[in-house]
C-alpha cells in the first residue's frame, strides 16, 4: 500500500495511518439512497471528506493501523437491519485473513501463529511416534523379532530363584541341599 501526501512542515508523527479512500456502497435500497445515508456509513469508520451521491460512494480517512470493514448494516425504519457490501476502491495489497493494511497475506501473524503451533504439534507427535517406535523395536530385539525366544529364555530363567532365601534341608531332598524360600 503506497499512500501520498502533501509535505507539510508539521506532519503527523503516525503517518502513514491516515489513508484516504473512496468507498463504494453496495446492495444499498432506494428508501435509504441519501447523502445523510452515506455520510453516517462512513462516519463510522472514519472521516468523511467528500460523498458522492450519484455514485453511492463516500471519500473517507481511515487509521491504517485497524482492521478494514467490508460489510456493515443499517437500521431502517421498524428496526429492521440492512446488511450492505464497503468496496474500496483502488485498495491493493492488504491481508486477506485479518484485514489489516500493514502486512500482505504471507506476512500475516495470525497465520504464522497458526502455523508454528500446526508445525508444534506435527512435531510433538513425530517425537512421540518415534519414541513409540524405538520402544517396540526394544522389545522386539529382547523378545527375538516377533518370535517367542526371548519369552523361552526368561521362561527357563524364572525357575531360578535369586532372591534373599534360608537353606532348608526337607527330608527328602536332605542328600542334594537344594534351598527352598520360606
């Protein structure tokens, strides 16, 4: 967005946030096609320097730094509302998902806010596959892969008794001395 401007030895220090434009009223009905119409419309998004009648359009200063509007309602009589289209005119490069004039669609921080926390998550859950990943083939390569070695190994292990135990001679085992776990 390029705004020109008149020098002007005091000039306003947040310029460029001041940018005029001709905004064009669309589905605007024939009861409610008047200049106090129009000028209410765009008093609301800034101030009005000129309004053209014929053309349905108004010549507005809005702040840059805020979000465009594109569409806004009136309140015809009854209280029932009228949902009307803005279009401005000779309005180039603003974003798209914000509506801002400060950065394009590819600068957007609010898609780059979504994006690094896709791209967070994608990664958390690769971590966390490949975690789930080295932890199978750890227990495929203990097991055997996919066979039951591993299982017979630890089956003829268990036999074994390998903790704290007192030698007790039974009568019938007295000549071997085996240990039996009280």
């Amino acid at each position: 967005m390029v705004s020109l401007v008149r020098w002007q030895p005091d000039f306003d220090p947040f310029y460029p946030s001041e940018i005029t434009f001709w905004v064009r009223v669309l589905n605007l009905p024939l009861q409610v096609w008047a200049e106090l119409t129009l000028r209410s419309i765009g008093e609301a998004m800034g101030e009005v320097k000129d309004v053209d009648v014929v053309g349905g359009r108004f010549q507005v200063s809005v702040n840059g730094f805020t979000p465009l509007h594109f569409e806004t309602t009136l309140e015809a009589k009854g209280g029932r509302e009228i949902p009307v289209v803005l279009r401005y005119e000779r309005l180039f490069g603003f974003c798209k998902e914000c509506l801002s004039l400060c950065h394009d669609v590819e600068m957007c921080p609010l898609l780059h806010a979504h994006r690094a926390e896709r791209d967070r998550i994608r990664r958390r859950e690769e971590k966390t596959e490949a975690r789930a990943q080295s932890y199978r083939e750890a227990v495929q390569a203990s097991y055997g892969n996919g066979g039951n070695g591993g299982r017979a190994q630890y089956e003829e292990r268990r036999g074994d008794y390998k903790g704290k135990a007192k030698v007790v001679e039974s009568s019938v085992e007295q000549g071997r001395g085996q240990m039996i776990a009280e």
